[in-house]
C-alpha cells in the first residue's frame, strides 16, 4: 500500500515519506550512512522493564530510520512522576545494547525540558490558545465520552476566565477537524470538538500534559517522523493541532499495530506483562520481526542479532506492516 498523498488539513501541509529506494546491499546499523534528513525517535517511560510490546514498537520505529538512513534518538519520557520506577530507565538502556540497538546522540529526559514546556504554555497562553479551567471530575461526570475514553470537556469555563480558583489547570480551546494520513493505518478524520473537546497541556498540580510535552520534545529534537504504538493513535490530532498553534511543522506519523495478550489488553506492568527474555535475543527479535509483518528466513534462524538487524534494516517497508491497530503477540 502506498501511502496516500498529504493534503493540506486545517492550514497544516503533512509531510510525506519518501519512497524507499531499492536498495538490497545489507548495511550493519553502524555502517549505515546518516546521510538523509530523517529523524526517529523512541521514547519509552520508565514505569518499568520493557515488556515484547515496547520492544516492537522501538524495532519499528528503529528499523524505518536506519532503512531511510536516518538518526534514531531516544528520550526517556518521564513526565510522571508517580509512574516512574527507580533504575527502569538503567534497565530500558541494558535491554536496547543486549538487542543491538544503536541510537544516534545522548539520552535525553523530558524530566530536563520543563523550561520549554514552561514557555511553549507561556506562548499558547499569550496568544489566548488556553484558558484556566478549575472543573472538578465531580462537574465533569455528565459529560459525553471522548474517543479516548476520557470525559469530553463540557466547555464550563471557556468564556469565564474569572471563574479561577486556587488550582487551575490550562486546557487548549480546540476549533475545526484534523486530517492526516498515517503512513501504515491510512486518512485519519478527527473532529476536535465533539471526539476530543478541550484538552489539558498542564494538570492543575503543575505537571505538564504528555501532549504538550510531545510536541515541543519532537519539535527541538527535529523529529521527522514519529513510528508508534497505534494506542496513541487517538493523540495525534492533539498534537497535530497543537503543532500548528505553536508553529511547528508535522512529522510524518505511522501506527504500530498494539500487542495485546489474550485477553485483548495491551501488555503493560498493569496487566502484568513478562519481562523480555534475554536468554536469546536474536529469536526475541524474530518474533517481533514476525509481529511487524517481517518474518525473517529460515536461514537467520539461529544466527546472531547482528545478522537479524542487517537482513531487516534491507528488508524494511511500512506497507508490510499489518494495518491494525492490535494483534496478540
Ligand atoms: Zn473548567
């Protein structure tokens, strides 16, 4: 499937992957030449070790940069601090050198950039994009649903800016549709007011909300292309939206199908997911090759990471890669 042309979708021009140049020469991942203008990133939080489903999503995200002769960066997104867990982030880095993985510059915490954050709201708050909201959940529980699942703002205090008590959080005042089209789950339509409705950028305790943090860490990163679990898929025109209210342009975006367990819940510490088996890691890699459309040939079988990496770095294409947004691992 080749993705769909980019229109322009509330003023915003989405860029476009290049198409993949035939190219069968198998290239080491540090052979490969950093020679495009494609900039990848993963960014796992560090709630714990990182279970099969994280490991697809930085395979994914890994393989589309070195296939493009791109920069992969990692950043550690720990913005929560209630859901950090001491020395995750050790473990996370461990698991990626065992499995090969080779990312371009240093570590980097959103935990460092508060003071972008901090001005990015200024900016939206100077150009009146956000307004305080002190609504309890008790004055929200009426509402309609959002697609994520969340309480869709019921616009309380949108037009009451004296409406402030001592803690406020700021929401973006939303307007329009977003449109875009993502390079493995295809044309995406979001309606922001009545799928999403006024977000939070910073919670009422000061923390700043993931999807503010996203964009500007994206943004200063010059970040290309964004290749993630298709669980954010639902907050993307957040993102996108915000993204054109700050000026910034928009990376192109590919959803990773989910893995999911039995029970069709997604692998997460919450639903108790295994850690990665070490022991073998070149057949932890099959795996997640297989998951991602990409079984690799009989031959590889047995064979050491390195020969994985360097058959999959020649063979990746996003059109391989099943469009759904889950399957069981
Ligand atoms: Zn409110």
């Amino acid at each position: 499937m080749q993705p769909e042309p980019s229109v322009p979708a509330n003023g915003i021009i989405l860029p476009r992957l290049a198409p993949p140049t035939p190219d069968t020469t198998p290239c080491m991942p540090t052979a490969t030449p950093r020679s495009s203008t494609y900039v990848g990133r993963f960014a796992p939080s560090p709630t714990g070790p990182l279970h099969f489903g994280s490991l697809v999503t930085a395979v994914g995200s890994y393989l589309d940069a070195r296939r493009a002769g791109g920069r992969w960066l990692l950043r550690i997104d720990d913005l929560d601090r209630a859901r950090n867990v001491a020395r995750a982030t050790e473990g996370i880095l461990e698991i990626l050198e065992k499995f090969g993985f080779e990312w371009d510059g240093v570590v980097t915490r959103q935990s460092d950039s508060l003071p972008r954050y901090a001005e990015s709201l200024e900016r939206l708050r100077a150009m009146r994009h956000v307004f305080p909201c002190s609504c309890s959940r008790r004055e929200m529980a009426d509402s309609a649903l959002a697609r994520d699942g969340a309480r869709l703002y019921p616009g309380s205090c949108r037009d009451r800016p004296g409406r402030i008590q001592p803690a406020y959080a700021w929401r973006a005042r939303v307007a329009g549709t977003i449109e875009f089209t993502d390079l493995i789950q295809g044309r995406q339509h979001e309606d922001l007011e009545s799928e999403v409705g006024d977000f939070v950028v910073q919670r009422a305790d000061g923390q700043f909300a993931y999807q503010l943090a996203v964009v500007v860490d994206d943004h200063d990163a010059g970040v290309t292309h964004v290749i993630r679990g298709a669980d954010l898929l639902c907050s993307t025109g957040r993102q996108i939206y915000l993204q054109g209210l700050l000026g910034f342009e928009t990376p192109a975006y590919a959803h990773l199908p989910v893995v999911v367990n039995e029970a069709g819940e997604k692998l997460s510490k919450q639903t108790h997911a295994a850690a990665i088996d070490l022991a073998n890691p070149a057949r932890t890699l099959g795996n997640a090759l297989r998951f991602l459309g990409h079984p690799s040939p009989a031959e590889l079988t047995g064979a050491p990471v390195a020969h994985a990496w360097q058959w999959a770095i020649a063979n990746w294409n996003l059109a391989r890669v099943p469009r759904a947004l889950q399957a069981a691992g």
